[in-house]
C-alpha cells in the first residue's frame, strides 16, 4: 500500500479545512498560470478538477501529465503535485476537495468505492481526457451548476453526484497491480526537489546536468543515483518529458509553427524534438495538431 509521502525541504502538506456538517470544499473559477505553485504538496482531502479553459501540465510524483479544457483530474493524498498553464497563458479550473468517509457514509453507501492506493501510483494516469470520458464531465458541470446555485437541497445533490463520480472512477480506472507498485519502493524526493523545481520553472531552457547536481548540493554521480531512485527514470529524461508535455500544451492552445514551438519549448533543434516527440506520444507533432491517429 502507497504511503502519505513525508514533507520534506520544498515540499508541503497542505491541511484544508471543512466543515464537520458538510465536509466539501469546492473553488469554482480557480486560476492557473504559467508560473509553477510555489512547491510540490500534498493535501489532506481527495481533489477532484474539471478543467475549464485553457491548457497545461501537472507534475505528479515522477509523472508530467498535459491537460486541456475539458479533462479531469483526480489526486490523492498519496502524490506530491503542482500544476501551470501552457506559457504565456492562463486556464481556469473547478476544484473539489472533499473527505469521501466523511462526505459520504453512512449518507448513501456502507461499501465506499475508494481507496486512495487505487488512484495513485505510476500505473495510474492522473488526468483523464473530457473527449474520452464524457460521463465525468457531465458530472463535474452539473457539481458546478449545484454549487454556483446552491438551491435547496445542493449538499445532498452535490454528495450524489460524487458518489456517482467515485463509483464511474473505480469501474473505469482502478488500478490493481500485482506487485507493489514501484513507486513504494522509492526514495521520497525531498533530496532531488531543487532539480525538479528547476525543471518545472526552466524547462524551455538549457539545463545541464551539471547545474541540476550543483543546485541539489550534489556530485553529477549522486544527483543521477538519488535521481533514479526517487523517480524511476534519469533526470535527462525527467527533462524531456517536461520538454514533450508542454508542447503538447502549446500544441493544443498556440497557433506557433511547429519550429517555433520547438525552441520554445527547450529542443535544440526541430530533428531531437521530432525524435523526442515521437517516442513519447507516437505522433509527429504536426500529425498530433491536426488530431491523427498514431
């Protein structure tokens, strides 16, 4: 079983208080920028988001994960994250963070249709795409509708409709791995997290391996070791897949040419972008805006 991630130097856990009666808090219009939240945290309530407008990245554990207006987000306790918009922009969102044993039994269920451990993980993709999965959507904009409103009877109308919510999310994408998973075994990245914020904030830039050891306090060979150890993969790669995922953004809100698009995005040339791009997403870039299949 996944474990709470300890707070280490850059990374907090954020405690959101609700009330005892109605253990939901919900931000309707949130903003996001393309500045990176201050640190990586954790929250003590399950967060569900719809997002709005706009598009971006989420960086969650060792996963760097786009979204785009319409698609849906689910983080637990479990993960360490932080968000931003695609440069240059900003995208709004609707926030849900709630207690589902408290918000919900014994109100309608005695059998809860979660468990955090199943919503976590390497294995588990954090954001999920609106044009693949209308039914949370629908969901979400009607959470939205109740809580603007808040007409006689929302709470009870809210807490249905995330019970509905959580019980489509179980049948749909749990994940029940089995071995444990691998990120249980990990180092907690508290180490490494000044590469990670660099990475985040400066991927468009050219950030050498060398800067990335000093600014942790480390040699390149123990960076790499501790690295490794803390998000199953190099830092080189951690870095590209940032590079990919906000291009992946931009894609999806700029009208760039696909060279721009690469230098903005940190690629030295159109050819490792190209290279880059494909083997993450199995598309060339200019196939992918255009919305071909793979």
């Amino acid at each position: 079983m996944l474990s709470v991630p300890p707070a280490g130097p850059g990374m907090i856990h954020s405690h959101i208080a609700v009330d005892v009666e109605f253990p939901l808090h919900f931000q309707l219009n949130g903003e996001r920028t393309d500045r990176p939240i201050d640190v990586f945290h954790t929250h003590n309530l399950l967060e569900i988001g719809l997002c709005l407008t706009g598009a971006g990245i989420f960086h969650v554990g060792g996963k760097v994960l786009p979204f785009q207006a319409g698609d849906v987000s689910v983080l637990t306790p479990l993960e360490w994250h932080r968000s931003q918009s695609a440069r240059g922009t900003i995208c709004t969102w609707a926030w849900f963070f709630f207690d589902p044993a408290r918000l919900l039994v014994p109100a309608f269920t005695r059998t809860l249709p979660y468990a955090p451990e199943d919503f976590a993980g390497p294995g588990f993709a954090n954001v999920m795409r609106g044009a693949d999965h209308p039914e949370l959507v629908v969901l979400l904009q009607e959470l939205v509708r109740e809580g603007h409103a808040k007409a006689d009877g929302y709470r009870d109308n809210m807490r249905a409709l995330l019970l509905m919510l959580l019980q489509r999310l179980r049948r749909r994408f749990t994940v029940k791995p089995a071995a444990p998973p691998a990120a249980a075994t990990r180092e907690t990245p508290s180490r490494v997290l000044p590469a990670l914020d660099a990475m985040a904030r400066r991927y468009h830039e050219s950030l050498g391996i060398n800067e990335l050891a000093r600014q942790c306090g480390m040699s390149v060979r123990t960076f790499q070791l501790h690295f490794r150890r803390a998000m199953g993969q190099t830092p080189q790669s951690y870095l590209i897949q940032c590079r990919v995922q906000a291009a992946i953004a931009l894609l999806r809100t700029s009208e760039l040419s696909v060279t721009d698009l690469a230098f903005e995005c940190g690629f030295g040339s159109l050819s490792s972008f190209n290279r880059a791009f494909r083997t993450h997403t199995g598309r060339k870039p200019s196939a992918f805006r255009k919305g071909e299949a793979p």
